[in-house]
C-alpha cells in the first residue's frame, strides 16, 4: 500500500514546469467562489464536447446501446449535459485536492442510508467493499466519503509523476492509503483486517479476468470477476455509493445505499449479473454524471464483431 508520498527534487526538473503550471492554474481556478467554479466547469465541458469529437461519438454510441428506446433528442441532451460534467470533473479534482475541510462541508450533504450502517461495519471490524463506479465526481466522492468514513483507496498509478504524487497526496488528504488496483492480495488483506476498500467494477478491463453479463439494454457486457473473488476471499459487506453534484452549482449528495451483508457468491457469473443490477442503479441516480466517454463494450465473445 501507498503511504502519505515524499516530495522529490526530481519533481521541479524543467521537464515537469508545465505539468506544474497547469495544477498551479487550477489551484487558482478552485479559489473562486464555487457558483463561479460551476459555470466555469459547465463551459468547459461544452467546449470540449465540440473538441472532443471521437469521445462524444463514444457516448453517443455507449447510450444507443444501453438505452436504445431513447430518442435522438434525448440522447443529445444527455450527451451535453455529460460533457458539462466532464469540465466540472476537472474543477472537482482539483476541489478534492485543494480545499479545506471546512470548505469541503459546507457544500454536500450525506443521503440516502447515511453512514451508520458503514461506522457499525467498521466498529465490528468487518471489512467493506465501497461500490464507487465512475462517475464523472469520483475524485470528489472519493473526499466527501473519506471525510465520513477513512478508508483505503484503488487506484492506477498515473505516467506522469507530477500527477501521481499530487493525486496521492490529494486523495490521502481524508483516506489512510491508496493501493494499486492490480494488487488483489493487497486489498484481500486489508478488508480481512475490517478496512474499507473503494472498487470500481463497471469498467471493461479485457476478456482475461472478466465473464459476460447483461448492463441495460446489452446482453453479453464484459464484467470484472474481482468484486466475486474479493466479497469470497474476505467475507466483507458490499455498501454501494453515489457521489451526485446537485443541479444548478447547488452543492453534492453522497447517496450510501442499502448494504448487501451476503451477497450472492455461488460463482464469477451470479455475482456479475447482481453486481451490474447495482450499476444500473447506481448510473440511474445521475445517469448525466456517468463516465459514458469510455468504451464499456470493447470487450465481445470470440468471434463477435465489434460495437464501435
């Protein structure tokens, strides 16, 4: 696991000033007051939905295929509203990273089941695996829930080692540690040991560790086994999450869901087919807000034509 990362000398090498002048631009961007950082966040977005033409093509098509009675309209709006969501993630990130806890409270609230049944999990010294799928307000989600609840989070160490220090060091503001998302011993150990774990299980990570199961409207989506091998090896509650930005640059909701205590374990394609119904739950709470810009159906049976 990844403990709290010391700066290095290495990291003001010349090579790395413009990695620098772009976090110092958004530190100064998220000192706005946040209706300003809304509308900022929004406009951004609309500009890269013009910029970012094969990602809009990949939303588009990701909708056509989950949601295939949805009209053209529709789909557009949605788009736009996805690309709005887009900008705000980058303001958010830099949100998560940079404000205070003060700061950080007097903008979202906890719904939903609220946190007691995750402080009970913990007391019991019960280990859960926190269902966060990626939803476009994942770094700030990640801080919100942190706040009420410490835990230890998955993550992809990222090329650029400006980058990776800062979100390390940003994401361990309100978390214990950070773990690499390849390390399944890692993270097996730490919820034997009643830790929380944050997952991510509704992206497509290729044929080799996956089996197909139905999302919406798509019949054979490939889908991680890791949520059955970690709920099986450790024996830890499943407590899903929605971190949802409120309309209108109002502030979050972090939305805890209704914990699973037993969860179907009786194989890799029982747990897939109850872990996507969660997704598709989970999307439906903001489905404007949801990660639609990657490709979730890369992955098909051999033999099976691609859908993009």
């Amino acid at each position: 696991m990844t403990q709290l990362p010391r700066f290095s000398a290495a990291l003001l090498h010349p090579r790395h000033w413009l990695s620098w002048a772009g976090v110092a631009f958004l530190w100064l961007i998220v000192q706005l007051p946040y209706p300003v950082i809304y509308r900022l966040g929004c406009g951004i977005g609309r500009l890269a939905l013009r910029l970012m033409k094969r990602r809009a093509r990949i939303a588009y098509r990701n909708l056509e295929l989950c949601f295939p009675q949805m009209s053209e309209g529709e789909r557009h709006q949605l788009v736009v509203k996805n690309f709005e969501s887009v900008g705000m993630g980058l303001m958010e990130t830099g949100i998560a990273w940079f404000w205070s806890d003060r700061r950080m409270a007097r903008w979202y609230e906890v719904a939903g089941t609220g946190m007691t049944p995750v402080h009970t999990l913990q007391a019991q010294k019960r280990g859960v695996l926190l269902i966060g799928i990626h939803f476009l307000t994942l770094e700030i989600g990640a801080r919100m829930f942190g706040m009420q609840a410490p835990g230890i989070g998955v993550y992809r160490p990222n090329d650029n080692p400006v980058i990776d220090w800062l979100q390390t060091w940003g994401r361990m503001r309100s978390n214990k540690s950070m773990i690499d998302r390849k390390d399944l011993k890692g993270m097996i150990r730490a919820l034997k040991n009643g830790e929380v774990i944050w997952y991510a299980p509704d992206h497509d990570y290729g044929p080799q560790a996956s089996v197909f199961a139905p999302l919406f409207a798509v019949d054979e989506a490939a889908t991680t086994t890791g949520t059955w091998m970690l709920a099986r090896m450790s024996k830890a509650a499943i407590v899903p999450f929605v971190p949802r930005r409120k309309p209108d640059g109002k502030g979050y909701e972090l939305i805890m869901l209704e914990p699973e205590y037993d969860p179907p374990l009786d194989d890799a394609d029982t747990t897939a087919r109850w872990m996507n119904g969660i997704v598709e739950k989970c999307i439906m709470l903001a489905p404007e807000q949801y990660m639609w810009l990657h490709r979730r159906f890369k992955t098909r049976p051999e033999g099976v034509p691609s859908r993009y």
